[in-house]
C-alpha cells in the first residue's frame, strides 16, 4: 500500500546503523511509524524531512508492519526550537502528548493544524511557552474524547464567579458559593477560567489567540496540566524534564492553589 501523505516527525529514533525510525503525525491518517533507509547519513536524500518538528510531505509504502519513507520533501523545519530550552521541551512533551493521543491508521486533520499552530509559536517565539502548552493540553484532550465541561458550575449553573474551581477528576467547574469538591482542584480567576474556554471552545485557528497575566496563566497552567495527568497514566519524559527546568513541582495528586 502507498501514501502521499502530509505531517510533522513527532518522534526519531535510530534504527540499525543508518537508519531511522520516525513518528509521523498525518492529515489522512493519524500517527504511523516508517523507516527512512540511510537518513542518518546527512547526505541522504530523506535526512533534512525527517528531523524531528519537521512538517513536510511524505511518500510512503507499507511492509509489514511498518511504512518506509520513499520520498520526502521538508516545509517546515521550526528552526527557532533550538535556540531556547524552555521552548524546545515544550514542543517535545506536546509531540509525546499527541502521540499518545491520536489515533492510528485514522485521519487526524484537526490534530495536525494545532500542532503545526503550537509548534510556529513556540519557534517564533510570539507566545510564552506555558500558555502554548496550556492551550494545547486542553484541545487536544478534547480532541481525543476528553472534553472538559467549562460552561458551568456543576452544582448551581452559574456561568461566572470571581473564583472557581477546576476539578480534574471530573472535568467539571465548581463555584465559589458550592465549594471546591474533592482534593484535587485548581482554584481559576476569571481570566484563567475564559482562556481555558477559548482554547476548548473557539475556532480551532484562534486555539492560541488569547493573552493571560502572569498569575492567570500559571492558574490555567496547573488546571490543564492536572486534567493531562488525571486522564493519561504514560510516563512522559518531557514533562517531567519541564518541570526541573522551571523548578516546578509536578501537578499529579496536588491540591487548589
């Protein structure tokens, strides 16, 4: 079977002596694992497409159970990723987040242009690196089936309150008036509480489109990052290397700040 497909190398490792084995995030169908022969070799023909970040347009045809890349022509190399650690981690843990969460062999057009967002602000460096994670943690949750129900309070039905609680387990918000629920949750500003709304709830190309104060944002921060974690029992090396980088406790099993 051959495929012309578009996407971005969620992942690399090496295979054998020369070649590599890629994670690819695909419009048509999901993530799929395909070797490049030789690619390790700067001179090959497939090396510059299959770095990992790099959107690009692949031509691929199955063996077993694996597809080999036969052509490939790179677009996007995301270049500003390396230049700031803080940056490039992020975009690492949003990479093993997507790879966890969508789906094989199935098409993934939505996935694909809000990781290609994530990745230009991340690399331009025109968003600051927690909102881009943030952002990203929440719509691609909801992406995968794990839509949070940001619309309410889950016990009286009001829509906004100075203070309110994000509660993980449930995916639920909870007033100030009816309590913060189980231990577990994140106390939201209103600030915080509408940037995460915007990233479930807006048009997908606005998922980025919002600007947060410093206190709102790491409120938002600790709320999507604990939603992850509650739903998701992978061990994701990037998010824990994050949290050394920013000094930041990790989020699982903690308490409302």
């Amino acid at each position: 079977m051959h495929l012309t497909v578009s996407g971005i190398i969620l992942r690399v490792q090496p295979s054998g002596d020369s070649d590599r084995l890629c994670t690819i995030l695909t419009d048509t169908h999901g993530v799929v694992y395909a070797v490049a022969r030789g690619a390790k070799s700067m001179k090959n023909k497939n090396a510059a497409a299959t770095a990992q970040f790099v959107y690009g347009h692949f031509e691929l045809f199955r063996r077993k159970e694996l597809y080999i890349i036969d052509e490939s022509q790179p677009e996007e190399l995301y270049a500003g990723l390396r230049e700031d650690i803080v940056r490039l981690t992020v975009a690492q843990y949003i990479c093993q987040l997507a790879k966890e969460l969508v789906p094989q062999e199935q098409p993934a057009e939505e996935y694909l242009p809000l990781l290609r967002a994530a990745l230009y602000y991340l690399s331009e460096n025109t968003r600051p690196p927690l909102l881009v994670k943030a952002a990203a943690e929440l719509r691609m949750m909801g992406l995968a089936g794990y839509m949070p129900d940001l619309v309410m309070c889950a016990g009286c039905g009001a829509y906004e309150h100075d203070v309110m609680f994000f509660l993980p387990d449930s995916a639920q918000i909870r007033c100030g008036n009816c309590g913060s629920g189980t231990g577990g949750s994140v106390r939201l500003c209103r600030g915080a509480l509408a940037a995460m709304r915007h990233a479930v709830y807006s048009d997908l190309r606005r998922t980025f489109a919002f600007t947060l104060s410093d206190d709102s944002l790491a409120q938002m921060a600790q709320a999507s990052e604990a939603f992850v974690l509650t739903r998701l029992d992978k061990n994701l090396t990037a998010l824990a290397f994050l949290h050394t980088l920013l000094h930041m406790p990790s989020t699982k099993g903690e308490t409302g700040i």
